[in-house]
C-alpha cells in the first residue's frame, strides 16, 4: 500500500514536472528582456534580448524571425569616464535582437508573451527619468540592495499600475560604474562598468513591469555618452539601426556615437514629443570651431523645425535649458546654477526667447529632483523628472525664487514647483489639444502634486513638496 502509493505520488510529481517543463518552454525566459521603442515617426521596433538565438515573434497572427541587432561581444576595453584603475572592457554576454513592428499593428507576442503595442494617439504618459543605482568611485555609493534607497523597481510597478500608453524615460539609465568599495554594505555583489551585467541590473530587471506596461520613448542622457554607458545605449535602446561606427566602441569614432538626429514620436490630434540627443554636451558653452558645437547646433536645428509639423509639441532632451538645480557655495549657503549653458548659448544664436513659438513643453532629466517652471515672457514650460531611482539631490530648493532668479538670462518665472528629496515618477493626461493634466507621484504611486499645462503654460497645485 505504501508503495503503491509512493509510486503513485511518483508519477504525479513527474507529469507535474512535465507539465511545467513545457509551459516553461513557452514562457519568456527569465533571464531574457523585450520591450518596445518608438522612433522617428513613431515607428515601434519590438527589441529582445537573449543568450538563445534570436526567437520568432507573431505580428498579428503572422510568425517572423526577429532580426540580429548586436551580437553578445567582449569589446576591446576603450577609455572612459572613469580611471584606469576602475574600469574594464564591456562584455555584452546577450544578443539583442529587434523586429520593425508595421504602422496599424495591433497584437505582438514573443514566447506566448504579448507586447505593448504603439497606438495612433496617446493620451495617458508616464514621464521618469534618472534611474540608474549610483556607484562612481570616491564617492559614497547608494545602497542598491536595499529598495528603501534604490526604489526604480517599486516606482516602475507603480507606475505600470497607473494603466500609461506611454512612457518616457528623459535620460541617465546606467549609473553603476566603478566597484561597489569593500566598506559598503549596500551595494555588495553588484555588477559594475559598462557592460549587459550592469545594464541588467540597473535597468532591464527593476524596469521590467514599466517595458511590460506601454510602449518607450527613450530619450539619452549624459550617462550613455560613449565616454561612460554609449555602448549599451547604442545596441539596446536607441531606436533607430545600429550602424558601424556609431556604436562608441572606439574612440576614435566617438563625434559619430556622441550625436544624433533628432526625431519627433507622433502623439495624435496633431501633438508630438520631438526627441534630441544632448548626451554630450558640456556645461559651459562651445568655442565655435569646437566640433560638438557643429553637432549640436545640428540636433536643434533639425529639433526646432519638426516642432513645425505639430500644433502641440513636447522637446524632449535630457539636460534642462529652463530650470534650476541647487548647490551648496563656499560659504554653505544654498545657490541655484541655471539651465544648460552650452545648449543656451546655441539656442540664443538661433531664435530669440530660446524656442519658437511652436514648443509648448520641455521635458528633462539629469538633475535628481521634480520641478515645474512656468515663465512670463515667451518661453515654453520646463518639467524636470529626474527623481525615480538614482540618488536624490538634496540640497533644498526654495519654494519662493528670488525675484532676480532666471534659468537663462531673460527667462522671468512666473510660477515654480519642486519636489526635493522625493522618489517617483510623472504622468501626463490629455484633456484636449492644449491641456494635459499632470500628476506627481510618490514611489508607490500616490498623488503628491498636481498640475496643468494649457498650451505653453503651465501651474501646480502645490509650490513645494515637503518630503
Ligand atoms: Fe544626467
């Protein structure tokens, strides 16, 4: 009887085993990743990424073999952002593959898994940005085993539960570049340096449920500049075919991987986000015979004129031209730095009042806070959303400017917001042509402020949020 039974339990445990086994075998492999991107002219590319040879996707009943974007490579070690003695070549142990998903395409699925799919028109968008775990040597490391301190993963749920059809990341996705240091408790056994490891951990895995929600609009920060995360950048998430050459594998090629065109994502009823690539812009303006300055007064120009086709355009860029970020002068007072003087100064050459009439909204990242700025004079509405996941910065913003404070010369404020010090993400619901609703959210999705834009205007409920 025993036995019996045994042999019985046996039998179960193994049809079990089956059963598992083959829906395993369809499921998308843990270790693998797939999301969507939009690019130039709101084409949606599905990208995968895997140890297996690229696999098959159904495209509205329709089975294609995905194509090969990048090969997994050991590159040769290149110079970087980071010192000799904290760096080493960037191994992408995984191939990304990609698949050009047609205009009209309304069902994708990979492994049985269904893709978020673009649509004609998007009304409900997910802003972040900033989200990598910080770890850059000679300075202390944020603790990225510890979600209290590293929260990406938990605003990226809560920000996939908030149902967006849209998401856009302003920028800074790989942050983990040096070794975690020996007395750091925080950020023991973490990948680190430029390659598929570190992108894996600082991006794919905790952003998993967002790049299940919707599909991307992936604008590129200064941290995937070829000089630190270019790399990854190149063969993972910009949207458009990877060429040779403009991958920052070499150096020597870096004019070519630093820059890009820019490009407008339609949104419908006549809006648009048009995105520019100011990965490599420094802080302080160009000479003129400066190479970059070539390049970037490219980028603009090409950004500016797409404004033309839209009657409501988001300018997305990752280096903020319109806000502040605070710092801490010689003598411990808080002061405010202003907007990207590279950018200004090419932009001031080009039009007056920085932007045609034509932008509506700039939408950045790079410093880590929230922040609204609204101006009196011809300029379009600043948002800030570089606060959902790397390290805060802290140093307090005043809820009150003074009255001289300008982010570019002329630029009067006419209303301001901030959230200092609070992790979470942004959402931009369309009321009309003109108006969005906007939302502030808290890491686990709660409402903390909230706002509207009504063509290049815009105001907040709240001026400041105390964490
Ligand atoms: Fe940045």
């Amino acid at each position: 009887m025993h036995n019996r039974s045994l042999h019985f339990g046996l039998h179960a445990l193994a049809a079990l085993w089956l059963l598992c086994a083959a829906t395993t075998a369809r499921a998308t492999p843990t270790d693998d990743s797939v999301w969507v991107v939009l690019g130039p002219q709101g084409q949606a590319v599905a990208r995968y990424l895997t140890s297996q040879p690229c696999p098959d996707i159904v495209v509205d009943g329709s089975t294609h073999r995905m194509h090969l974007r990048a090969a997994a490579a050991l590159e040769a070690q290149r110079p970087t952002a980071s010192p000799a003695s904290a760096s080493k070549a960037a191994n992408f142990a995984q191939r990304t593959c990609e698949f050009d998903l047609p205009a009209g395409t309304h069902s994708a699925s990979i492994h049985g898994s269904n893709l978020p799919v673009a649509h004609d028109s998007y009304r409900r968008i997910v802003v972040i940005g900033d989200t990598g775990c910080r770890i850059k040597s000679g300075e202390p490391a944020q603790a990225c085993n510890d979600p209290q301190h590293y929260p990406f993963a938990a605003i990226a749920r809560a920000a996939a539960r908030w149902h967006p059809d849209l998401v856009v990341h302003v920028g800074d996705y790989l942050y983990r570049e040096n070794p975690c240091p020996d007395n750091q408790p925080g950020c023991q056994g973490s990948p680190w340096g430029y390659g598929s490891d570190s992108w894996r951990a600082d991006f794919f895995t905790p952003a998993r449920a967002l790049l299940q929600a919707a599909p991307w609009v992936m604008v590129r920060g200064n941290h995937e500049s070829c000089q630190r995360g270019g790399q990854g950048w190149w063969r993972f998430l910009d949207p458009r075919p990877l060429q040779a050459g403009r991958d920052c594998n070499l150096a020597s090629n870096d004019m070519r991987g630093n820059f890009s065109d820019s490009y407008a994502v339609p949104l419908g009823d006549s809006a648009q986000i048009v995105v520019m690539d100011s990965a490599a812009v420094p802080r302080q303006p160009l000479e003129a015979d400066d190479p970059r300055t070539q390049a970037l007064r490219a980028s603009l120009e090409q950004a500016l004129q797409l404004t033309h086709q839209a009657q409501f355009n988001f300018l997305a860029n990752h280096h903020p031209v319109l806000g502040f970020a605070a710092f801490y002068g010689h003598d411990g007072q808080a002061e405010l730095a202003p907007g990207n003087s590279a950018l200004q100064a090419l932009l001031r050459k080009m039009q007056t009042g920085l932007y045609p009439a034509s932008v509506d909204v700039l939408l950045s990242g790079h410093v880590h806070v929230w922040e609204q700025l609204d101006f009196a004079g011809t300029y379009p509405s600043q948002f800030i959303a570089g606060f959902s996941g790397t390290q805060e910065d802290i140093v307090p913003l005043p809820a009150h400017l003074p009255p001289d404070a300008q982010p570019a010369p002329g630029a009067q404020v006419a209303h301001f917001s901030s959230w200092v010090n609070g992790f979470g993400f942004m959402t931009m619901q369309r009321r009309d042509n003109q108006r969005w609703d906007v939302q502030i959210h808290d890491r686990e999705g709660k409402v903390v402020n909230t706002c509207t834009i009504e063509g290049r205007h815009s105001q907040c409920k709240r001026d400041q949020i105390e964490d």
